[in-house]
C-alpha cells in the first residue's frame, strides 16, 4: 500500500513539472537594475550593465565610498588612522574626534615695525590634508619705514634625533602696510618613511623687507623667527593618496587656481601676471588703481605731504596751513682784490614747484686797477653730488653794484628730503687789464625740498 502511494506522489511530481511554464517567453520578460536581461529557453540570463553602481562589479571611477554595493564598505582602522570617506575617497584619516585645533599667536618686533602672527593647524597634523595657516599683519608701523614685504615663510622642526630640518616653504614677495592682513597657507612635506611623528621647537621664519628713512630706495632684509617652544607637533603621513578638495576657488580673478598631481593634491593659488588681485603691485598698477595689490593711497609723505590720488596717479600733495620760515645767510666774502657783502635767501621748507634760492651779490670794495668783477658760476651741492648749476655772468663793475642770482631746485629722488646744501661760486675779474679767476665755498646749512607731485 505504500509503494503504491509513493508511486502515485512520483506521478503527481512528474506531471507537474512537465506542467511548468517557462520563467519567461521573451528578452522584456527579463528585467533586473543595472542589468540587461536576455530570455534563453524559458530561462532569463542577466548581463550587467557597464558603468552602473549596483551591477556587481567595482569598476574604474567607483569607489567604496561612491559604490559601496559594488566595492564594498569604507571601513577599517591602520594603526591609529581610520579608513573614512573624503571628497568621495576612501582614504587613511584621523577620526574628527581626534583632532584637537591649535591656534597661536605672537608679536613680533621687525625693524622698528611690530608684527602680529597668527597661526592656525591641527593637532595631529594630517601631512596630506591639512595645511599650516598664517595671518601677518602690522599691530604698529614705524613712522620712518615704508614698503614692507613679507619675502619668504620657512617652517622648521626638530626631531627625535634633534635635527632640525625644514618642515615647509612659501615665496610670498607680497606687500605689507598698515591695516592690510597677510593670509598664508604652508604645506607641510619632508621626507619620511613613518606614518606618525612628532616635531619640536617649532619655528616659523619671515623674510622681511622694508625701506627705511627717506634718502634711500634700497631695502634692508632681516628674518623674524616665530618660535612655538610650548607645542609639541603631531603629525600623520597616510599611505593612500588623497583627492583635490571640491573645490579650490579663491574667489579672486587675480590668480590662477590649480590643483593636480604637480601640487600634490594641494590647491595652489598662483598669480596672474599683470592682474589686479595677483599680490604684486606690477608696473601698470598704482595705489589708485589697484590697492588691493599697492597699498591704499594715504598716509604722510613726510612732515609737511600727505598723498593722495590725482587722475589715478598716488602723488604726494602739499598739507594745508604750512608755514615756511625765511632763511637768510651773510656772507662776508672778503678776497683779496675785492670785497663782497652778500645775503643767500630761501624758505624753508622749499617747495621746488614755487620757490627758489635768492643769491644777492653787493661788490663792497675793490683795490685800485681792479675792473670788471664778474659772478660767472654758481653751483649747489650735497656733499660731493651737484643739485643745480647756473651761469649768470652776473657783472659787478663798480663798488656798490649789485645783482642777483636765482636757483630753480629740481625734483627729487624722494617727496621731503632734508639735505645739507653748499654754495660753490666761480668769479672772475680783471687786474691790470690781466684777468684772473677764483672760486669759493659756503655751507647754507640744511635745508628741507620737498616735491610736491612725486608719485608715491
């Protein structure tokens, strides 16, 4: 009785899956995501569909972080680095909870100027995300400097071993001045076969540049070190490499944003060549037109100028309410065939665009058989470099003759410059129908020339 019922469950079965119907008639029975599906007798047969998350396959621009299905999780730990998703990466990271912000910052004392630095990093310090930020600017100007310029930043370290060893580098060649900030990012690279570390005695050295005084164009250069005694810097160097950030727009069409393999990954701001907003103040540019690059257009020219902008030229322009002394200097000039009683006269200070030197010559006495006393040359001088020459051939034939010459200044090198002047006069006359010539010096003491309308 059992067989049988066996036999007629065999049976049963038998018939039933010569019953079946087929999984599908045609290809549109086939469908399944990311997949094209092909019916082959009755039987659908899936293809994946290339390029598509979700296929089965991790294919060349997925990641475990874009793809996970296909590639799998972004998960895991290396050592004290943890595997985590940036910018669509699976990379080696510090966990956020463990990176702790530093912010320090200093006054620095510059060439009579006082520097306040302030930096920004995090601790640990991730070598291929994180970047080393600086902000420079002026907490007191020196009232005699000008052009300041923040050349070059070195960051450097000590290690294990105490060696000290550069840590980062940054040419700056960018403009300093009162009320302006310096932002600066330093990538931190050296070389290294650890994935963690620690530095020491960590300095941050500034090249800086700046004129001083008012009689020379040629700039000093000292370097101020910043040191950061109390910090100890931890610092990550992951074995996977890392993607450019998002993005790497400065908002600044001055420079060129950049980043790929030739910055390692970092964004790199360069600037555009004669490009208002590039960090240097070209040729074509000026206080007026460009000061985000030159500096604004203000502050003293000196004692007696201010500058200001004229048809977008920065000049130096007089002050209101100056009051100028009148110099007078006698000159008792006694030679030996004659005698001269003469005054020298010019305010001060001199402003070269109105005023002049006044040289009054008064032929005081004479000897017998001398004729024709004649002021030939006049010339002024600083030191051994002459600031003006004239010829008057001023003629004093008689005793009680007079006459006057005049000097016209010519621009200066700088607005207001204070300078020690000398007098050199050549003169001629005749004796006895022989004529013979002389020459003598007088000091005028120092004077004050300004050049209104000098570009600054």
């Amino acid at each position: 009785m059992k067989a049988k019922y066996f036999l007629f469950l065999l049976f049963v079965f038998i018939i039933l899956t010569s019953c079946e119907k087929p999984e599908c008639k045609e290809d549109a029975d086939c469908l399944k995501p990311h997949f094209t599906g092909a019916c082959l007798d009755g039987k659908c047969v899936y293809s994946p569909i290339a390029g598509e998350c979700g296929n089965g396959l991790c294919e060349e621009g997925e990641t475990k972080c874009t793809c996970p299905s296909d590639c799998g999780p972004c998960v895991g730990t290396s050592g004290s680095l943890q595997l985590m998703c940036i910018n669509d990466q699976c990379v080696e990271a510090i966990p956020a909870s463990s990176i702790k912000p530093q912010v320090s910052s200093s006054e620095l004392s510059a060439g009579g100027d006082k520097l306040r630095v302030t930096s920004n990093f995090n601790q640990p310090f991730n070598m291929k995300r994180d970047l080393f930020h600086v902000d420079i600017s002026l907490s007191s100007a020196y009232a005699k400097n000008s052009d300041r310029k923040i050349k070059k930043l070195v960051l450097v370290g000590q290690t294990s071993d105490r060696q000290t060893i550069p840590l980062a580098d940054l040419d700056l060649n960018r403009n300093l001045w009162p009320g302006s900030e310096i932002g600066a990012d330093l990538i931190v690279d050296f070389p290294t076969a650890e994935k963690t570390g620690k530095m020491t005695n960590l300095e941050l050295q500034i090249t800086y540049d700046y004129l001083t005084g008012t009689t020379t164009k040629i700039p000093k250069s000292i370097v101020v070190k910043n040191r950061y005694s109390r910090i100890e810097f931890d610092w990550v160097n992951p074995s996977t490499p890392y993607p450019c950030p998002e993005s790497c727009d400065d908002d600044n069409p001055g420079t060129e944003d950049v980043c790929d393999a030739s910055t390692n990954f970092f964004c790199e701001h360069r600037p555009i060549p004669g490009m208002c907003g590039n960090y240097v103040c070209d040729p074509n540019e000026n206080p007026c037109t460009c000061p985000e690059d030159c500096g604004p257009c203000e502050g003293n020219a000196g004692t007696y100028l201010t500058y200001v902008c004229a048809q977008n030229v920065c000049v130096a322009q007089l002050n209101t309410g100056i009051t100028k002394e009148p110099q007078s200097l006698f000159d008792d000039r006694k030679i030996s065939q004659f005698h001269l009683q003469n005054n020298y006269g010019y305010p001060d200070p001199f402003d070269i665009t109105v005023d002049k030197i006044a040289l009054n010559f008064d032929l005081y006495d004479k000897q017998s058989g001398v004729s024709d006393v004649t002021i030939t040359t006049a010339r002024l001088f600083e030191s051994t470099n002459e600031i003006v020459s004239a010829t008057p051939n001023l003629a004093l034939p008689d005793v009680g003759s007079t006459g006057t010459v005049e000097l016209t200044l010519p621009v200066q090198a700088f607005p207001e410059e204070s300078k020690s002047l000398t007098l050199k006069v050549w003169y001629e006359f005749k004796q006895d129908s022989e004529t013979k010539k002389g020459s003598y010096s007088k000091p005028l003491g120092k004077i004050t020339i300004l050049s209104p309308g000098l570009p600054k």
